[in-house]
C-alpha cells in the first residue's frame, strides 16, 4: 500500500478495515506463493538464534515458513494466524514432516497468551500488514519474555513488493489515514514502535529473489493467489484491469535482472532482530 498520513483528523475503522483484509488473505491461495519465501523464515531463524526448547510464537504465520524454521531447530513453537485455511496448510507442512507444531486461530492485535510466555516471537511478512501499528507491536513486546527476541522479515518501501503496492495502490486506493505496512521496513518506524523496551534493534537489509519464467508468468500467479493482487484484478472493470497488468509489467521488466529469457526480481527485505529489555 502507498505510504498515507495518518492524522487526527482521519482515524481510520481498524475493526472494518481488519475484516477486509481478513477476507483478502483468505482469497486466492496465498500458500502458493508463501511456500517459495521459505529460505526467509530459515535466514530469520538463524539471525533470532532459535534454540532447541525455546517457546516460538510465529505471529500471523500464513502457511508457516517461519513456524517450519523454528520447529526445525527442536523449539516449541505455537503459529498463529487470523485465517484458518492458512493455519490448516502450514499443519500440512509440518505434518509433512513428522515436525510437533501447536496451530491457533489468533489476531495479531489481540494475542491470547499470557504475558512473557515466549522466549521468541517471529513474524515473516505478516504483522506488518495489521492496520494497528501500535496495537501490535505492544502485543509481541507484552507476549515475550524480559530478554527475549523478537525477529522480523519485513517489505522495505522502496524495495520490489513496496512498489508493487504504491503500483496497486494508484489503482486501488488505500482506506485514507491507515498507515503503510511497508514502514515497517524502516528503521526509524521500528524504533518508534519497539525503542522504548529494546535493549538493542539490529536491522539488516537482504534480498530474497522472486524467479518466475516471463512477467507475464508472475502476473499470472499472483493474480490467481496473492490475496492483495488477486482482489484489485476483482473489484477492477476490464479496462483497469489491463491498465493494472500494464503498470505491473512495466515494473517488473524495469527490476528483472535476468535478461530476457526468464525473470529474476530481487525484493529488499529488512530482516529485524529485536532483544527486548
């Protein structure tokens, strides 16, 4: 989403604008897409020092990238998202893999578990889309434990998903005064967000490669099961709907570094490690 102001003037209805969302990322089928950014959830891990017998909650989880990593490394780790259908293919997954992972219902602005029960709380492209900043960020702090981690792979505004969003953005606009999750990305938002109980917030910007055959084959993908991009294509007529497509594939052809015979989009991600007072 393009960056907004958000003023007194303009509160937004975090309770409709939740369940909007809600309905989005239950759209498509985001585990399509979420399966391939699994190398982030294992880089996360490593940068939190997940530790076997460590209590991990992975806040808004979507299929589990970041819950795989931890329960790979023998932790005890809970994953929670407020889409069920995204918790049931993240159980597949650990299923899979014969790997023991409790899986709960829960909204990353209300988390239902006492205070400092964890000693880590991870989240992978996910607590940034909640429309309360704050709310959330309050309630990973009130969850760990004194001492504990919290990591986080989050968009930057300017890296490849930032500007997809500024490109859907223009096409479909925002609810005016909600905040951009891509701030999340920066670090001056997080030191607003966690700098008053971090002992020490460590940010490291990487890239994770988006490798598809053709724009057209991105396109294509994410419109049939990325939430965000799947519902724009909807709720567009057909003549928006190609001006999307352009505007999409104008962007991607400008970032692809792979020549023409394929596509290779690297996407900056701040890759976040907070220890907490």
């Amino acid at each position: 989403m393009p960056q907004t102001l958000h003023t007194a003037a303009e509160t937004p209805d975090f309770a409709a604008i939740k369940r909007r969302q809600q309905a989005t990322w239950a759209s498509g089928d985001f585990a399509v897409i979420g399966t391939t950014l699994q190398i982030v959830g294992e880089s996360l891990a490593e940068a939190v020092d997940v530790r076997a017998g460590e209590r991990v909650l992975d806040v808004a989880a979507g299929n589990g990238n970041a819950t795989l990593a931890a329960a790979r490394r023998f932790a005890q780790v809970t994953s929670t998202d407020y889409v069920p259908a995204l918790l049931d293919k993240g159980r597949e997954r650990a299923r899979a893999e014969g790997l023991t992972v409790h899986f709960e219902v829960a909204d990353a602005e209300a988390l239902p578990f006492d205070a400092a029960r964890f000693d880590v709380v991870l989240s992978t492209f996910g607590a940034m889309f909640a429309p309360d900043h704050q709310r959330v960020a309050g309630e990973m702090l009130r969850v760990v434990r004194a001492g504990g981690r919290i990591g986080l792979a989050n968009w930057t505004p300017d890296g490849f998903i930032g500007r997809v969003f500024r490109v859907i953005g223009a096409h479909v606009p925002p609810p005016r005064g909600l905040q951009s999750p891509a701030l999340w990305g920066t670090e001056s938002h997080l030191t607003a967000l966690f700098g008053a109980h971090a002992a020490v917030i460590r940010c490291q910007r990487r890239h994770f490669n988006f490798r598809y055959r053709s724009a057209a084959h991105w396109i294509d993908v994410f419109r049939q099961f990325y939430g965000p991009i799947h519902k724009a294509f909807a709720v567009l007529d057909p003549e928006g709907r190609r001006a999307l497509e352009d505007d999409l594939t104008v962007l991607l052809d400008e970032m692809n570094i792979a020549g023409a015979a394929s596509l290779v989009v690297p996407a900056e991600y701040l890759e976040v490690v907070i220890t907490c007072r």
